[in-house]
C-alpha cells in the first residue's frame, strides 16, 4: 500500500525487508504469502498480545488458506529464559515445523528474542517473521538477528544471530501500547539519533511528545528513519565483529546494569533503563572531558519533556555505585577481561572506549546516585 514504508536489510544471501505501516496486521497473510508452505502457521505470542489480535491474526491468515496454531507464554521478560524455550521448541516439534517453514513471532522484544533463538536451533535453524508490537521491538528488537535468551547470570547471555525473512511492523498497533511501555520504546528512537545522526535527534525534540500523543505521520517517521538506521549498521557489521554494530547499544551498559539490579523487573523497563543509561554515558562522556554539560543536559531534558525517568536517583534504589558497576562485569560484551564503553563527543558522535577503569565508572555512578 501507498502508506507503508519498505527497508531493505542488505546482507548477502539473507537480505529482507522491513515494511513499515498501518494495517499490516490485518494483511498478515497477503505479505508472508510467499513464505509460508503449510496450511497451518505457528504463531507464537504472549497473552497480552493474543487478548488484542488473535481473532484478526486467524482472519489475515485465513484469507490465504492458512490456520494458525497458537503458543500463548505469559507476558513479561521472566518468559524469556530457559524453561519457555523449551516449551516453544516443543511446541513446534510437535507441529511438524521442518527447517524450510516460517513460524511468527507476534509481540514485542521478549517473543521475538525467544522465538528467534528457537528458530535458530530447531533442526539448525528454520525461518520466521518479526511481526512487533511495540514500539521499542518496531526499531530495534526485531531488526538485526539478535536472538536471545536470559540466565541467573545476566540478561541475553545466551543467544544466536539469526536473521528474520521478513518483519513487519504495523504501526496501528502502537494505539493500543500503554503510555509507559510506548515511553519505553522511544528511547530507542531517539538513541539513533545520539548515535550519529544529530538532525534526528533534533527532529525528536520536535516531534517526539507528539508521537507519544498519537501522530500517525510522527509514529511512521520515527520507525522508518530509526530502522533505515539500524539496517545500516547491520549491513555494515552482522556479527557486532568490527565495532560498528556495537555502537547501537548506546545506552545500554549502564541500562542492562540497573535492570539487573530491579531484577529484570517490571520496576524498570528495558526502555526506560536504556533512557537513564544514555544519560548516564553522555554525563559521564562530561566527566572525561569528551563533551559538554550542556549537550548532556539537553538528553535528560528531551526525556524530562516526554514524561521519562532521566535520573539514575529516581528509581530508588538501595546500593552503591560498586554493586552496580558489578553487574557489568557479567555484561556479554565482556572481551579478555575488559568491557568497552560507548562514550560520546557530542550528540551524534557516540564512539567505542576501551580504556575506561570500572573503578572510576563505580565512582561516578556514586555520585549519581547521590546527585540532588
């Protein structure tokens, strides 16, 4: 249709597109008609999601012949781990889903992160669509291959890149997020734009309370650019093995650090400890001497004006700067005993630091911990 968006995911021998829109859902089965072989389609979702859009997954399906055969998990990240990945590969099993068949995975981060990793190793690996349903998976999650599951030890530690054939992201869907889940998932938007691309992060300052309000045309933008984005950085670097990829977890070292300590609860999302996170680089990008207060300051306050945590001090928490820095000691991205840092000259100038002491980041987070 005329009013949705398509990003193609360069990758040799495993490109897709990314289509971006309103109604896609309710095209489901027109747009992976080519994709999908049996008569019936494994969809797996949460219940949440099912509550919403089962009965117009089941029609979008049946247009084209196909029924779909439900795994409705529980909501929430607790469902990303060991015992629910069973529980989908035995699902699918069952099934019959052989290596050349597509399964759905309708919902945000958690299910396309646990379907995809059981899509990865089911018979070595079958296909499947990316169809996200919030707005933090639209530019981010579903996007790239990043499949994963957590562990006692930390958060996504166990995983493999396997690429979606499709993803499609219906931005109709985005009306029925609750506001703090919707909050949430901006912070991934305007984390393209800190990374390297400081228009963008000016167009959010401009147009983000008012995606957050409701504009379509906003809602659109802000996907399409932020997955044009990411579908660069992939293109570029697939496997995060020469630093280019790794510079779209902005955010996210200090963020995966506090939501260990919330327990990966619904005390902190994902969103929002990303959102305090690029805070938390950019303020200790001043510390370094790398930028200026005032650029700085200007992040916390875009998130301030959107209704967001900005303050590390605002979630309450009980410990020291040394129990959090802790927690990215356990951080994937560990290499030979070291952790890089994304640190930033200014907004849209992020960079990869690996000379940065865990001891000083332990002090620095002290003090933000104990800024008024």
């Amino acid at each position: 249709m005329s009013d949705t968006k398509t990003i193609k995911v360069a990758l040799a021998g495993r490109s897709y597109d990314v289509r971006v829109g309103p109604g896609l859902l309710g095209r489901l089965g027109v747009e992976c008609a080519g994709l999908l072989r049996k008569a019936t389609i494994p969809v797996i979702t949460d219940a949440n999601v099912a509550a919403l859009y089962r009965d117009r997954v089941d029609t979008a399906l049946a247009v084209v012949g196909k029924q779909a055969r439900w795994l409705v998990l529980p909501a929430g990240e607790q469902t990303k781990d060991w015992a629910h990945l069973a529980q989908v590969i035995d699902f699918l099993l069952a099934e019959g889903v052989d290596r050349g068949d597509h399964i759905v995975a309708l919902g945000g981060g958690v299910i396309g992160d646990l379907t995809g990793f059981a899509a990865s190793v089911l018979k070595r690996g079958c296909g499947f669509v990316q169809v996200p349903t919030t707005l933090l998976a639209q530019v981010d999650s579903s996007v790239g291959g990043k499949t994963a599951i957590n562990v006692p030890m930390g958060k996504n530690l166990v995983g493999a890149f396997h690429q979606p054939a499709l993803v499609l992201a219906d931005t109709d869907v985005l009306g029925t997020l609750p506001p703090r889940e919707l909050r949430a998932g901006y912070a991934e938007v305007v984390k393209y734009g800190l990374i390297d691309d400081p228009d963008f992060f000016a167009w959010c300052e401009a147009n983000g309370p008012a995606l957050l309000a409701g504009d379509e045309g906003a809602r659109i933008e802000a996907v399409s650019r932020s997955v044009a984005a990411k579908a660069r950085v992939v293109a570029q670097d697939e496997r995060e093995t020469t630093g280019t990829r790794a510079l779209l977890n902005l955010g996210h070292t200090f963020g995966h650090a506090l939501e260990a300590e919330t327990g990966y609860s619904s005390a902190l999302l994902h969103g929002e400890g990303v959102a305090i996170g690029m805070v938390l680089a950019a303020r200790y990008s001043v510390r370094r001497g790398l930028m200026q207060l005032a650029e700085a300051d200007r992040i916390a306050a875009h998130f301030k004006a959107c209704a967001m945590r900005a303050e590390v001090k605002d979630l309450g928490l009980s410990c020291d700067g040394r129990r959090l820095a802790d927690h990215m000691l356990h951080d994937k991205k560990m290499d030979a005993g070291t952790l890089p840092f994304l640190l930033m000259r200014g907004i849209g100038h992020t960079f990869l630091a690996k000379d940065v002491a865990i001891d000083d980041v332990a002090a620095f987070l002290d003090d933000e911990l104990a800024r008024p």
